[in-house]
C-alpha cells in the first residue's frame, strides 16, 4: 500500500489497486472456504500395530493420514478406506509394498465387500490409485501468493497452527504383587540390545524395565468340567487402565482344559485432553493426568453407550439380556460349551445369533471386530469417550475427550500338561485389528507373509500342583515397538469359581535396526557433530607452521572422545562401524599429517641455523584456532628476536 501511494507510483496506481483486489479475494475466499468444518473429512488414520510388509513405517501412515472420508455420516466407509491404502500403497518406492497390498486388498474384497449374488460392491484398484489433486481452498491461496508477489502474502500462505502437548504426571506407580523380577541379561537379548554377545545399542536410553500390574478371575466354570470357562482381565499401570472378559470357544479333546479361548478388552488412557489457548491467543492442546479405573460396571457402561442401548450391529432380537456379547452369561460361544450349557436348541440358537456372529457362533463375534458405530462418540461425566477412528472428529465438537480403545486377542493351547491332561502347558495369543483399515486383515486366511508388526505372545506353565493343574506360568510379548515379559501366579485354589491369578509385567522398547525410520534423527544429529572439524580442512591447506593441523588434531580427537560413549550406547557396534569410525580414520591420517610436517619442517634446519622457538602448546593451539577461523597468523618466533633473547639468556 505505501507503493500505490508514493509519488513514483501514483500513474500506476490503477494497476497496483487491481492486483491488490484480486489479491485479496483470492486469499479471502481461500481463507473462507478453509474455515468451513466438515468433521468427516479428515477422518483417515492408520492406528493399527499392524503394517504391510515392503510399506514404510511412518511414510505411509503419514501418507494415510493425508486421505479424506474414510467415515461418513452413515458410518465407516470401507471401500474408502481400500482406495486410500492402495493409494498410499503406489507411493511406496519399494514395489513389496504394492505386491502384498494387492494380495490382501483382494482378500478383502472378496470376503467383506460382495452382494449375495457374489458381486463387488467396490470399485477399488488393488493395482494402483489416481493421485488426487490439490484441495481448492489450498489451490486459491496458492494463487493470491503468486499473483499479489508480497512479503505479507507469502507469509499468510505459509502460516500454521503450532499444537503444544503437555501434562501431569503420574503419581499412582503400580506395585510388584509377586516376589520375581526378570533377568537382565535375557532381558537384553529379548529387546535386541545384544545379539550374540555384541551390543546393538539402546537408542531409547530407557534402562529400568516398565511395570505393570495384572490379574485374572474365574466368574464361571465349565458346567460339566473342571476349569473356569469365563474370566476377567485387569491390567493396569500410570498410562492405562485395561478391563475384558475372556471366554473359552473350545474344549480340548484329550483332557479337562481350554483348547482356544478369545478376549475381548477396553483400553482407558489415564488422561484428559482439552482445547487450551495460550497469553499469545494461539489454539493448541493440553493433556492432564486423570486417574479412570476400569472394572466389571464401568467396562459395562461403556459397551452399553457404545452400543447405544442396543448391539453394536443394530440388529432386533428379543434374548436382549443374553444376548449382549460382552456380559459373563452371554451366548456368544463355541456350540461344543453351549450343547452342554444351554437349553436353547442348537438351530433356533443359529436362526438368532448367525447375524451378529458374522456366521459361525465364536466369541468375541463379529460385530466385536468391526463395529459401525465406532464413528460414535458419547460423553462420560463431562468428558467425550473417543478412540483411535473418530478422536479427530471429537476433537472438532468436544472441548475435552479422553480415548479408550478395544482390544481383541485369540489365544490357543499348543500343548497340554504331559501326564494328567488337566492343564494348558503352552499357549499362544494374538492380537486383532479392530476399526479403520482392519478390513486389510480381518481374515481367517494366513496372512503372516504379507504383515509385520503383529505382537504376538508366546506363554508357557512353570509350575503344577500334585492334581496337575498349573499354578504359574510366564510370557514373552513381542511388537515391533517392545518386549514384555510377565510372571503370574495363581492365588488360592486355582480351580474353582473367584479363582484368582495375579500378574506382573515388565516391558521395555525394542532396539530396532540402525537405518529404522526411528533412528533418522539421532543418526543424522551424530553425523552433524562429526561433521563440524572437517569442515575445516580447507583452512589448513596453506598451514606452513603446522598450528592450523595441530590444533585441529587435537580439537577433533577431543570430540571423538567426548561423542564416542554416547553412540556407542545409543547405536552399538554397529553404528559405531558405520556413523564414527571413517571419521576416526581421517583423525588418524590428519594425524599423521600434521606429525609428517613436523617432522619435515625440523629437518630444515642446521646447527648454524637454529630451529626457532616455538610457544607453549595453549599459544600453538590459539594461534591454530585462530587461523582456523580465518586469520593468518604464525607462531613461530622471528630468529633475531630469538638471538637477541638467547644472548640475553647467557649473559644472565
């Protein structure tokens, strides 16, 4: 505006006004149209442990989460939500990822999404995707940025809302419940800190093992065997408060334990975020800790909100109360219990259930895996109860949430107690997707070769009573982020209703491979310190004294030393092959450099012609580092200054 107004300006201003206009339309519409809400439109996440072999680790969540409606006003979109993973999938420079996401896309459209006469009910290319274009309102910013040319435009376009995440701590730490802590070293190796002996770094500098407090109940035993058949599971520590049931889905065939059993839990973050507004006016968010314990009632409560007063599916069916899956007197089990257990008969019981079961009576059914009314979100005491769906759509209606998450996990025995048959002696468990983008594997086929990052816990039994039942057992939990290992022990009879175990957890995260996404930038914050001295070998290219190299040697030898612990520590061996020794070796030939100079230079002179003195070594490095920074300078004593002074030596 001065321009339009200055003397040198006044014959154009006519032109410089119109650019202005449009300038400022361009930016103002821009503006408007951003500020419109559309809480389904950012509604992509990938929160899933679970990832496709050959796809990066944060590249394409990152990528996912730049995708728009994969929830709707009527629930989540599926088909959606293929179409933006095969997108994300194209992106992906490593053609594995496309080849596996092609193999697990046709998977699921011809397992979820097909009419029943077998057709598609969605167009989605498992091959590829088209890029989308620019968004609009984004598009006309860009324009009034180029076409206005100003300072004050530029910075609007390039403008950003800044999100400041802080909170209380916790102050309820659990408490060991049994006497028995894990071995340090199988500790390390679990994690991956050593491998065959040879450190391989701790990157996150965590040392001392998390832990967290577990404990399972019998709320109902097998009506014709002896072994609990329903249970509670409670795990709790600062972060989290988990509650669920378990139920057995079948009897073994060769003895009186469970065959399979699955658990179905909800997972309470112990912390409350709201919408804060900082002395400076900018919007951001604030997390506090708030202490939400889960048991039988609350985990209840919710699955009744969530359910919205009726199952999760929608479905009408009059056996209301034994029906809602989630309850300790549900029907939801294997036939082989329910045969045994029921009165209702077997093909009334199938003409009932086989909707929400999905078509085979299991437990957890279903409607557990993927729910529509995920999308939904309810208020607790004040407080919007969301998960990992729909947090982004809370986040636009609810001035403080608190995210609980469900979890699902299938176990099954593996071997049984050799001599009385009376006890699981191995098992393992596995966790299950539940939500956006669990269509990619929600599958009864194996699809272990295409996937990474599924936890899978392997448990076995390391004490049986004279009846041959187990009374404690231990588990190694592995994910790609950590390692668990935990010890339970059983309290009282472990064979009757109210039995109860208690459990203590121990994890810890994993030390993953050097070039791990995660580790980009620490490696690159080493790869800048070592970086520093030479940047300065130029400097010492003309260095006739020696000072410059002297004193570079000895600077760089100091920060080697002072860095090397540090990566050592964080990165291992072999990070100290790949990130610091090339840097250690052109210490040495820098070196050997500066002392093969030293070593010329002396043989210059003669006894007639003196070697002329030279300063302390604090002087030497002085002068080194101020040549070093660019001012010439020598130390080296002019040879008549040196005779006066030796002359006057002798005559004192």
């Amino acid at each position: 505006l001065s321009q339009i107004f200055s003397s040198n300006s006044v014959m154009a201003m006519p032109g410089q006004l119109s650019r202005v206009a449009l300038t400022a339309c361009f930016c103002g519409l821009g503006i408007n149209l951003q500020g419109c809400i559309d809480i389904y439109r950012d509604t992509c996440v990938w929160h899933s442990d679970l990832n496709i072999k050959g796809c990066s680790y944060y590249g394409y969540r990152g990528c996912v989460q730049h995708c728009h409606y994969c929830i709707t006003q009527n629930g989540p979109d599926e088909c959606a939500q293929l179409k933006c993973a095969s997108y994300c999938a194209k992106r992906e420079s490593d053609s594995d990822c496309l080849a596996n996401f092609k193999v697990l896309c046709d998977i699921a459209l011809d397992e979820n999404l097909k009419d029943e006469d077998g057709s598609s009910t969605c167009n989605a290319n498992c091959n590829a995707a088209a890029r989308h274009g620019p968004r609009l309102p984004a598009l006309l910013l860009l324009l009034g940025c180029l076409h206005g040319g100003r300072s004050w435009a530029l910075l609007l376009c390039l403008a950003f809302l800044a999100f400041s995440l802080n909170g209380c701590g916790c102050s309820e730490w659990p408490a060991k419940q049994i006497n028995w802590e894990p071995d340090g070293a199988k500790f390390d190796e679990l994690t991956g800190r050593v491998v065959d002996g040879i450190w391989q770094g701790n990157p996150t500098w965590q040392w001392v093992p998390e832990l967290e407090n577990e404990d399972y109940r019998c709320v109902q035993m097998h009506p014709t065997k002896n072994f609990c058949a329903v249970w509670t599971s409670h795990e709790w520590n600062c972060g989290e408060h988990d509650f669920g049931i378990c139920k057995c889905g079948e009897v073994a065939a060769d003895g009186d334990y469970c065959a399979k059993w699955g658990c179905h839990s909800l997972e309470a973050d112990q912390e409350i975020c709201h919408h804060k507004e900082d002395s400076d006016g900018e919007s951001g968010e604030s997390c506090f800790y708030d202490r939400f314990p889960m048991d039988y009632n609350v985990y209840d409560q919710l699955m009744t909100q969530q359910a919205t007063g009726d199952l999760t599916t929608g479905e009408t069916i009059t056996l209301t109360q034994r029906l809602r899956w989630w309850s300790y007197d549900s029907i939801w089990s294997n036939p082989r219990l329910l045969e045994e257990s029921d009165n209702i008969p077997m093909e009334n019981l199938s003409a009932e259930a086989r909707l929400l079961a999905g078509g085979a009576v299991s437990w957890p059914p279903y409607g557990a895996y993927n729910p529509v009314a995920r999308h939904m979100f309810f208020s607790w005491r004040d407080v919007c109860i969301v998960n990992g769906d729909n947090v982004q759509m809370a986040k636009l209606r609810c001035h403080q949430w608190r995210e609980i998450e469900t979890e699902i996990s299938q176990c099954k025995c593996t071997a049984a107690e050799p001599s009385k048959k009376r006890a699981c002696a191995y098992w393992t468990c596995e966790e299950r997707d539940v939500g956006l983008f669990s269509i990619l594997f929600r599958t009864p086929q194996d699809i272990e070769p295409y996937t990474t990052g599924v936890e899978t816990e392997e448990y076995h039994c390391t004490s049986y009573n004279i009846d041959g039942f187990c009374t404690a057992w231990e588990g190694d939990i592995e994910s790609l982020e950590e390692v668990e290992w935990t010890s339970c022990r059983c309290d009282g009879n472990c064979q009757e209703l109210d039995a109860t175990w208690v459990c203590d957890e121990y994890e810890l995260p994993k030390t993953r491979d050097l070039f791990f996404e995660t580790n980009h930038q620490r490696m690159w914050q080493f790869l800048l310190l070592e970086l520093c001295w030479p940047c300065f070998l130029a400097k010492t290219a003309d260095d006739d004294d020696g000072d410059g190299k002297f004193t570079l040697v000895v600077c760089s030898f100091c920060l080697g030393i002072i860095v090397l612990p540090f990566l050592v520590v964080t990165f291992g061996l072999k990070g100290f092959l790949i990130l610091s020794l090339p840097f250690w070796a052109c210490r040495c030939c820098l070196c050997f450099c500066a002392c093969a100079q030293e070593f010329n230079s002396n043989r210059e002179y003669t006894p007639h012609a003196p070697k002329p003195a030279r300063p302390p070594v604090r002087a030497r490095l002085a002068r080194g580092g101020t040549k070093l920074m660019g001012r010439s300078t020598s130390s080296i004593v002019a040879p008549e200054e040196s005779n006066e002074t030796n002359e006057t030596n002798e005559l004192q």
